[in-house]
C-alpha cells in the first residue's frame, strides 16, 4: 500500500497499542497522537500542520460530540479520511459513526479489521491523487554511486521533449552531487532549495525565475551549485515542491541521486513510478536489493518499482532471469554500456546526440515510460537485450 501518514484520537491501551502494531507494519507514519480530547481547538491546530491521511478515533469517549468531532476533523486541508475505532461492532455506534463522516468502522481484533480498513483506505487515497495530481512525476535514484540515474534521467527528460509535445520539468533532488545542473548547463542561479526554502510564496511568477530552460518545454531545475551552508528545510518541503510543479507541467523527472535518504524516501511519496537503477556489480545488485525490500516492506507498491539495468556488457556472466531472481522484481530496461560516447558528449558540454547507440535505448525507454510507440525498430542486443 501507499506509504499513509496517520493521525491518532485515540486513549484506551487495549486500542492504542494494536492500532500503533498495524500501522508500523503497514509502513505508516503517525504524525500526531492524543488521548482524551480535552482542548479540541489546540489538537485541531496541531494536526492541521502535521497534514495527515487517515485520522484514527476512539468513538467511546466522544458520546454527543462525535458528530462535531467529525465535522471539524473533516474541515482540516486534504480532507483526512476518517476510521472510526470503538470496542466492539455495535450497530447503532456504526450507523453513527458513518452518518457522521467516518469511511471505516473497525473493532477488535485490530490486527485484522484495522489492517483490512487501512489497506482500502491506501488504495483509496492514492487513486484520489493519482486522479488530481496534474503532471506525472518519474524518480530515478541509484543502488550506489555510478550507476547512472542521473544520466539516465537526463536523457530520458530531454527524449520526452523530443517525442511528446508536452512540458517536462527535470528537477535535481541530489543535493550532495548536483550534477544536472552541469549536464543541462543550467544557467539560473538558483536552486531546488530556493524553491523549498520559499514554499510558501512558491507561485508560477516566482516558480519562473528558479527554473533554466534549455530546450523549448523543458525547464531545468538545479541542485545548489556549491553545498549550502543554510540549514535544509524540512523534508517533506521538497515533497511539497514536487506537488505543486505537477500543476505546471505534464512530465516531472527527479533525479532522486544514490540510496534511500530521508529525503529520497519522503519524495517518493510523490513520485508515480520509481526507477531504481543498478549495474551488473555485486555491490550495486547486493544495495539493489537492499532497496527494493526497504521500500517494498515501507509500502512503495511494486507496481510502481521499476528496476533499470544499467551499463550492461554484450556477453554478461548471468542471465537476466537471474537478475530478476535475484532482485525479486523484472528488470524493466537493459541499457548498453556506451562510456566512449558518453564521455565523448560530456566533453563537449552536451547530451547524446539522439539515433546512435545508447542514445537510442534511451530513446526507446522515454517512449516506453510514455507508452508511446517505440522510435525505432528493435535491434538485437546481446543476451539481455
């Protein structure tokens, strides 16, 4: 299920502790959590700011209140989705409860009503967003360093340009190599940071003046030029930046840079698919791994985690059905090992040229994640090809 962010009104430990044992299982993430409700207005103002999905409330104490209590839980930005929790299944309590707004109703045991609920709440949820979001978002992130994301990113932002009339933003999320900024020679001097650090005045005029256009429908947003000295805002700011470039552009590509930070694992949340990008190296495999069951075990759905086989030689040791084994996912893409034409563009401060080589896989792959028609017909390549 998608990663929740969960909200607790809940007082009884025969409740309390069952509900907490789900939600760590499932992957959630309680940001806010109260007993009895004694200063309704103060716990509102808190949980407003903690922006939760789902609320959790015990009913028994809410007596006549509960249907006010709902109705201002229901007013907070989002709206969270409620589930109404009480000891057992008493059928005047339920038909309350979801006149009043709740979406589930849940009773011991938890462990299994409770799962069941959060489960249908998830799917729920993200339906809701992927129908509202706007533009598609792509994170590309690397086992380790050198594999390749951001490369790959870059060109598969600069192939959607080519093959689809849409806007496409490419935005750096690795503030630690930065390294679009150098392959996009982006000229703006300002940053992903800047728009986070001003995520409250972030508006289309001010979205404007952080972002360098190289290529007609293809805005650049950089990585700090050099490492910022200010302190970094919190992470789920750059989610937030992420959330509002879909309102302005139809593709969003992130370069998400190497393993899973906090910050890698907060922005999926607000990435449609992600590409996990790995070679044919013990180590890349062995942290691919890794990865992929941190963030299957957190919730990241599997059809949303996409492995990319990376600098692959033309007579590998393994198969790819061992690769895919070995992961526990199939490999999506399979992209040659080029680094002569790679190195030989980078030198002259450009991309590849489309239609050669490894320009063409990356071609086919922006055409596949678009599910456009391939550029070009299929030529063989090797055993993974």
């Amino acid at each position: 299920m998608r990663p929740l962010k969960a909200a607790l009104l809940m007082a009884t430990e025969d409740l309390l502790m069952p509900a907490r044992r789900v939600l760590d299982e499932l992957g959630a993430r309680v940001v806010f959590e109260q007993g009895a409700l004694v200063n309704l207005a103060a716990a509102l103002s808190r949980m407003a700011q903690a922006r939760p999905d789902v609320v959790l409330v015990e009913i028994a104490e809410l007596g006549d209140r509960l249907a006010q209590v709902f109705r201002e839980v229901r007013a907070i930005h989002g709206p969270p989705l409620l589930v109404a929790v009480h000891t057992a299944a008493d059928a005047e309590r339920i038909l309350e409860a979801m006149r009043a707004g709740a979406c589930e109703f849940v009773y011991p045991p938890l462990e299994v009503h409770l799962k069941v609920a959060l489960e249908r709440v998830a799917s729920e949820l993200f339906g809701r967003r992927r129908q509202n979001a706007g533009g598609k978002t792509l994170g590309f992130f690397s086992a380790k360093g050198g594999c390749g994301a951001t490369t790959i990113a870059c060109h598969v932002a600069a192939e959607l340009q080519r093959q689809t009339p849409q806007k496409i933003l490419l935005a750096d999320l690795d503030l630690e190599a930065g390294l679009v900024r150098f392959l996009m020679k982006t000229k703006s001097e300002y940053s992903v940071l800047d728009a986070a650090h001003n995520i409250h005045r972030l508006d289309e005029h001010f979205w404007r003046a952080l972002v360098s256009n190289g290529m007609p429908r293809l805005d650049v947003i950089a990585a700090p030029a050099v490492a910022a000295s200010a302190e970094p805002p919190q992470e789920e700011t750059f989610q937030r930046v992420i959330r509002f470039a879909r309102s302005l552009y139809d593709w969003i590509v992130v370069d998400l840079g190497r393993s899973l930070s906090p910050r890698t694992m907060t922005a999926l949340e607000e990435i449609d698919q992600g590409f996990l990008v790995t070679t044919l190296e013990v180590p890349a495999l062995y942290q691919a791994k890794q990865l992929i069951t941190t963030l299957l075990s957190s919730g990241y759905g599997s059809d949303r985690l996409h492995v990319l086989l990376n600098r692959a030689p033309k007579r590998p040791e393994v198969t790819l059905e061992e690769v895919q084994a070995m992961l526990g996912l199939p490999v999506y893409a399979v992209l040659p090992n080029d680094y002569v034409a790679l190195n030989e563009a980078y030198t002259g401060g450009e991309l590849l040229e489309p239609g050669g080589g490894l320009a063409t896989h990356f071609a086919r792959l922006a055409a596949k994640i678009a599910n456009l028609p391939e550029p070009r017909k299929r030529t063989k390549f090797s055993l993974l090809g």
